[in-house]
C-alpha cells in the first residue's frame, strides 16, 4: 500500500482536529476541503469568514465540514481566555497588552489553539516564512522534557525506498547534545513511518580516519545517544558511504551494526543537511517530504511558501500522525 494511504487510514480513525491560520490562502481552502472530504482529519480555518468562502466560491470549491474560526471577532470572555491563558504561559515575560497584540496574530493564535486543546495540531507556512510558524510554538508549546531544542527533518521517499535526514531546515550549527537530540527525535519520527530505525551520525569521517573538533563532536554526540536511548541502533562517526554502501560499511566499519544498513541521517550542522537532502531530491529523484518538525511538546507543521495543495493535504496528515503519537 502507498505510504500515504496507510497513514491516512491510521489517521482517519482518530479525527484530530486541525488549525491552519493562513485560512484564505487557496491551497489550504482547497486542501482542507479534500481533508473533510475525505475524513481523514476535522479542519479548522482561521480568518474572514467572508474572505475564504469568497476564496472557494471563486475556485468551486465546497468547504462542507470545514470549521471557519473568526479570531478576531470573539466574543469578550473568549477573547480573555486566550489572553489570561497567553500571559500565565510566558510567566511574566509577556504583558496583557502584548499578548493581545501577538494574538492578533493567526500563528499565534493558532498556536495558543493547540496550547489550551482546542486544536489537536497546526499546519502553517504556505504564505509565511519558518520563523514565523517556529517562533509561536518555541515561546508557547516548547519542546518536550529532556530534548533543548526543535529540528526539522525530511522523509525521503522513492518507490519502497524511505529514509529520514536531519537537520536539514532549523538549527544552523549543532553542539554535541543538539545533535544527539536530532539524532533521538528523527528516530521516533522514522518509526511513526514504519521505518525500524538505524541511525547514522555523519561526518567527514569513519571510526577516527579524521580527526578535529568536527569529528570529535559527532562522537561525542553518538555517545551520548548510547547512554539516553541504550537500545537504539546508532553508530557514528560515519562517512555517507559507509553508513549506506553494504561494501563500504564492512570494508570501513566491520563491527557496526548500523554502517551499510542506515536509513536516519543525522547531519552535523545544517548547511550539510540542507545541501544533502536537496541533492537526494533532484540528482538521486527521491521526493523530500518536509521539513518535519520535531521535538515539540505537541505537532505544529511548517509548509514551505512554494508548497501545492497536495503537499498540504500530506503534511496535515503527518501533523495528524504526530498528534496522536
């Protein structure tokens, strides 16, 4: 069975709701009409009532079960709620005046919606830049316990082919215990996709070939993956080669149990991630779905700006899949 229609039959029994701020954008109109449609998750779209039924209308598309939230016209006391709720999170970093201005944000608002339950995730991005879906979610959701920070990941996929790269859309440099929480929440994301994850921690160099703070950071890292997740298949420091290449794996690593099987890829900073999975997209054909945000204490999803109504439909269906995980 496709990926996606399995994660969509796993989904559809649960009905997350989900929040999409950019609600007159007509890739989300029309990807969230699908979604209804098709039932696999209950959306909600943030916005003018009249401007996106106006949206839809002009595309022929039927918006039946899709809930239209105007947050900027509230009723007094629900206005409050979100308000009080906004100030008693940021615990005096943020005053009543400034909650009010970020909630007059849809991002922010959006977030404060997953925050208090009344949505189960968020998908944002089409129409604005990382930081402004990022942001939010650091200074109101945060990470989970035991993981500092958030990371994007990228499910690459061609035929039955499926592997994850990490980071590749957040953090522009990794010290040893970012890099060990990449490597910690890519694992749970490949298993969340049926990949029984094999995680390689990459550099320059194999088993000490090299040597140099670079180096000496990913073995460091993989250290410490070895002692938060014991039973996780990691290994590092790896060359691509030798984590992916059966041959070179043996010829490189003889006694890894992860060189030549890999299948999650944990750059060391984010200019590698970035160039590798986008090398992986157009010379090696894979599609890159993502990026995939990850340690968050609940899902919040982020499109990139040329992102098609399909690539919207997917991504909900993912955040979905984070949500009841």
């Amino acid at each position: 069975m496709d990926l996606f229609e399995s994660l969509k039959q796993k989904v559809s029994q649960h009905k997350k709701t989900i929040v999409f701020p950019e609600g007159s954008d007509i890739r989300i109109v029309e990807a969230t009409s699908r979604l209804a449609t098709d039932g696999v998750v209950q959306p909600i779209l943030l916005g003018n009532p009249t401007e996106i039924k106006q949206v839809a209308a002009e595309a022929g598309i039927e918006l039946n079960n899709v809930t239209i939230f105007d947050y900027q016209n509230l009723a007094e006391d629900e206005a409050a709620e979100y308000v009080t709720a906004l100030v008693e999170r940021r615990n005096g970093k943020t005053d009543e005046a400034t909650a009010k201005q970020w909630l007059a944000d849809p991002n922010y608002f959006a977030t404060m919606m997953v925050y208090l339950d009344k949505a189960d995730g968020m998908v944002s991005g089409a129409a604005h830049p990382t930081g402004d879906t990022v942001r939010p979610a650091l200074q109101i959701i945060k990470t989970k316990p035991g993981i500092k920070l958030v990371s994007g990941c990228f499910i690459m996929m061609k035929g039955d082919q499926r592997y994850v790269f990490a980071d590749c859309a957040i953090n522009l440099e990794l010290d040893a215990d970012g890099m060990a929480d990449v490597a910690i929440e890519s694992a749970a994301t490949a298993k969340q996709f049926g990949i029984d994850p094999k995680v390689a921690m990459l550099s320059f160099s194999t088993k000490g070939s090299a040597r140099g703070p670079m180096v000496k950071k990913v073995q460091s890292a993989t250290a410490l993956v070895h002692e938060k997740q014991p039973d996780l298949a990691v290994d590092g420091e790896l060359q691509f080669d030798a984590a992916f290449v059966p041959a070179v794996g043996q010829k490189k690593a003889p006694d890894s149990k992860v060189a030549g099987k890999a299948n999650v890829f944990v750059f060391p900073e984010l200019q590698s991630g970035n160039i590798g999975y986008k090398i992986a997209q157009r010379l090696g054909g894979f599609e890159a779905l993502g990026p995939i945000l990850q340690g968050l204490n609940k899902p919040v999803s982020d499109l990139s700006r040329g992102c098609n109504a399909e690539d919207v439909y997917k991504v909900a269906i993912i955040n979905a899949l984070q949500a009841m995980e």
